[in-house]
C-alpha cells in the first residue's frame, strides 16, 4: 500500500474534490456535492499512518476498491 501523501492528494481531485487552501502542512479539499471538507496532513519524504490514511479516505467517502487497495 503506498502511504505517500503525495499520492493521497490526487485522490480527491479525481473524485470531484476541489483544493480550497493550505494552511502549515495539512491541505484542505472541498466536496461541493456532499458538502465535506477533507484534510489530508502533508509533509515530505514521510509516509502517512495506515490508519490515518484509511480515515482520511472514510471521510471523502472513498472506497478503498475504488482506488485499487
């Protein structure tokens, strides 16, 4: 499982997501369908927690198949 940020950034963008600002190391995504803010924590060269990273895609309502985990 890639755990990069990175990588878990561009996941909300291809699911109609919409970057609304970044303030210190997290950056915030807007669902305007759904109404949802996502906040995905961003620092370089660190990979992101298992769990976090599930959480993350439980609150942008991402199904781990969906994105081939």
């Amino acid at each position: 499982m890639k755990l990069d940020p990175s990588y878990l950034v561009k996941i909300p963008i291809q699911n109609s997501n919409i970057f609304k600002r970044s303030k210190g190391s997290h950056h915030l995504y807007y669902n305007p369908i759904n109404h949802k803010t996502i906040v995905i924590p961003f620092q370089k060269g660190r990979d992101l927690k298992k769990g976090t990273f599930l959480s993350i895609l439980k609150q942008a309502e991402i199904d781990k198949k969906e994105i081939g985990l």
